[in-house]
C-alpha cells in the first residue's frame, strides 16, 4: 500500500516544477528480499529519496535508475538478485523494480515583458509550458499585465536570469527593450543546458553579439545552441505573428525526434 507521505511528497515536488520517479517493486520472490512487491520509494532530482524498497545497494542501485530515468525522460525495469554472487546481497530471491519518471513541465523562460512577450506568454501558456516573464520594469513586470504567467520576476534582467535552476526542459528567449540587455542575458545562459536560446535579433546585431562572444572567449559550439535571430520566417510582421514564429521554432526543437513522420508528409 502506498504511503500518503510519499504521495504528499510527490505533490509538493510537482507544485515546485521538480523532477522525481518512484520506484516500485513489481516482483519479488516469497524469500529472501527484503521489500515485496508494492513497496515503493520517491527519489527527487537531486538524489535525495523518501520511503525504501529495502535498503542496501540494490536500493543505492535503483536511486541511480532513477536519476538516469529523469534525466532521460524514460521509464525502465530493473532486476536486482539477492544470490550472493560477486556484488549482491546475501539474502537470497530477486525482485523487479519499475521506475517511473516525473519530469516537470517545460520551462519557457522570456526575458523582457514588451509587446512581444505578451503573445509569446499567451501561446506558451496554450501550448503547457509553464511560463516566467523578467522585467526591470515594475510597470511592466505586473501581474496585471501578465495574469496568465506561473511567475512574473522584478529586477534585472541577466540577474534574475542567472539565478534561475536551468535544466534540458528549459526554454530560453531573449526579447528585452535594448541590445545591452539581451547581450547580458545572452551570457548568463550561453553555457547553460536549457533545451533553447533565442534572441530577438537582426543580422548585424548577430555578427556584433557573436564578435563580443568570441572575444570573452566562448567556444564555437556554445555559439552553435544560439538561434539568433529566433523564431521561423514566416514572414510576421505584428508581435503576435512574430510570437507564432517563434514557438514554432520552439516546439520544433522541443519535438525534433518526431519531426518527419508519415502523418505530415503531402505527397
């Protein structure tokens, strides 16, 4: 039987946007393993767990499992014997652990809160993505202003930006209300492992951002993960026909392993 406690745990994880798995005993032999099938353990992205399928390095093991799973986004079965042979316990039978993972919502981060960023919000909310907004502006970083956002962040924008947990599920986009600004958001994150960055850009602001880049030293392939200018040419002209541009870019990064399937394709 589940225990409430881990069930509570996995609530308030979820209400934090943090990534976990369970570990379930699927299987276990009558004898000799120390947990039956049932028992189940929460294991958080920072490798902290609660609740036990019995201890020992078959457990440390399935702590590991599931870091990999979150981290791979994919749900495995694992077997650990209790035989005694070279590296297993002595306690004799087997037992078949699934690990589920949970991983957070994806992350739209939007640095700046102009006429932009309000459509680009409005679509990422659409489209499940849980939302932050950055603005050095209070008049502009308002709840008023952005009803619909999980979060709305006051103060400046590199600053805010570096301070956020950016993981593989985190999108970036850089739309602030002057160059100095993006070029700074631009650096907190270049070096990051977010999914996405994109800047709001022209093809000379490009040259003159990738130029400053290279003389602080950044490699080549940090300036590869940058789509600058961001969002596809759709020909938009209006913000929200440039928000649809660039979401589309978003997704297209965010699904790129289905991209090309049969259902598409016209001919």
């Amino acid at each position: 039987m589940i225990s409430s406690d881990i069930i509570y745990k996995a609530l308030k994880a979820s209400q934090k946007g943090r990534d976990y798995a369970f570990a379930t005993i699927t299987e276990a032999t009558l004898k000799g393993t120390p947990r039956k099938m049932g028992a189940k353990m929460i294991v958080f992205d920072d490798g902290s767990s609660e609740g036990s399928i019995g201890g020992g390095r078959n457990e440390k093991a399935a702590i590991a499992e599931c870091l990999k799973a979150i981290q791979k986004q994919k749900p495995a079965t694992v077997t650990y014997n209790y035989f005694g042979r070279e590296g297993e316990s002595v306690c004799g039978g087997q037992m078949k652990v699934f690990i589920e993972p949970f991983v957070a919502h994806d992350h739209l981060i939007i640095c700046g809160a102009g006429h932009i960023a309000l459509p680009l919000s409005a679509m990422a909310k659409i489209l499940g993505f849980n939302v932050t907004v950055i603005d050095d502006r209070r008049e502009f970083a308002a709840k008023s202003r952005f009803p619909h956002v999980d979060k709305i962040i006051l103060g400046p924008h590199a600053g805010e930006l570096a301070k956020i947990n950016i993981k593989s599920n985190t999108y970036v986009t850089i739309v602030t209300q002057g160059n100095e600004y993006d070029f700074e958001c631009l650096k907190a994150v270049i070096k990051s492992s977010a999914a996405y960055i994109g800047v709001i850009s022209s093809k000379p602001k490009k040259v003159k951002f990738f130029g400053r880049l290279k003389s602080a030293g950044i490699e080549e392939k940090y300036l590869k993960r940058i789509h600058i200018p961001m969002g596809f040419d759709v020909g938009a002209q209006t913000p929200e026909e440039i928000a649809v541009s660039i979401m589309a870019e978003i997704v297209a990064v965010k699904n790129k392993n289905h991209i090309g399937t049969d259902k598409f394709k016209r001919s």
